[in-house]
C-alpha cells in the first residue's frame, strides 16, 4: 500500500472556484495554531456555497448536496487524514473496502466521499459486528483507530457497518 497518486487539482463535483479557494485556505491554514479559530477561518476563508455538516481538529465537513461530501483540511494532521482514507480505499483488499465508505475524487486539501448518515447509537448487534470488524482490519494489518459511533454508518442494503471516517487508520506499507 506505498503507491500514491498525485493529487488531483480538477473534480467533476467541485468547480473551479471551490478548488482555488481550497487552495488558498491550504496556503493559509498552516499560519494558524489554535484549532478553534482554524474552523472559524476556514469556514470563512473557504466562501463554499455548501452546507458544514460538522467540523473536527483536522477536517471541516461539507455537504454536495448530491449525496457526496468533501472533506477539508484544517491542519497537516487533516491533510494525513485525507491522504490515509484515499491510499487505504484504493490500496486494501476488496473484502476491506465493502466496509470502508467510497472515496470518489481526491485533491490537494479536499476528499470526497459518499455521504452516508452517522451511526446514533450501536445495539448490541452492532457491538458484536463492530467487534468482528475490527478484527478483519486487524487481520489485513490494518489498525482501526477511531472506531465509534460518529465515524460510523450503516448499510441497509448490505446489512453492515461502513466506516465513514478512516483517517486515523494505521497500516504497513507492505
């Protein structure tokens, strides 16, 4: 899993202007220290006509309206975040990936993503395939760090746990 490509710096879902402004805020955001105002700057810095879906330390959450998110970068950690989620989907096995959620496109300080809803709370069921879970992330050499309900959906379709947010994830580069 050692293999990455280069950022992309065009999309199919953000236009030219949201691109540039990530851009500009990227430039930005690494004069910043406090987390807290780095939200604030970036949400004002980005001028995005998209929804905030939420905000973490490292990441400022995006809604495409067309059931699609795009994930920026708050921090260096948030750019790691982005590029972990983008090597992991596209480099792990094919029996890991049916729990990971989709990365459709991937660029210099942004990720987008399917948009799927938070897991609110596990039942016991859930405890039980989030245990076994962990343990094919585990057996792939995959280290599932993060792994709770607000980094979690899931699939009726296929009656599973997708993790949604993957970017604290650690795996050998083998």
């Amino acid at each position: 899993m050692n293999q990455v490509n280069p950022p992309m710096n065009q999309s199919k879902m953000l236009s030219d202007h949201d691109i540039q402004s990530i851009y500009q805020w990227i430039s930005k955001m690494k004069h910043l220290r406090s987390s807290t105002r780095k939200k604030d700057k970036a949400i004002s810095t980005l001028h995005l006509n998209y929804q905030v879906l939420g905000a973490g330390n490292t990441r400022v959450v995006f809604d495409l309206d067309n059931g699609h998110v795009v994930k920026v970068a708050l921090s260096k950690k948030g750019l790691a975040s982005n590029l972990t989620e983008y090597q992991l989907y596209n480099q792990c096995s094919r029996k890991l990936r049916k729990y990971l959620c989709p990365v459709i496109e991937f660029g210099n300080g942004w990720i987008i993503m399917k948009k799927m809803q938070p897991i609110v709370s596990l039942t016991e069921d859930d405890e039980k395939k989030l245990s076994r879970l962990r343990k094919r992330f585990t057996r792939e050499g995959v280290q599932p760090r993060g792994l709770r309900n607000k980094n979690l959906a899931f699939s009726t379709r296929h009656n599973r746990i997708i993790v949604i947010d993957y970017g604290n994830f650690k795996y050998s580069s083998s």
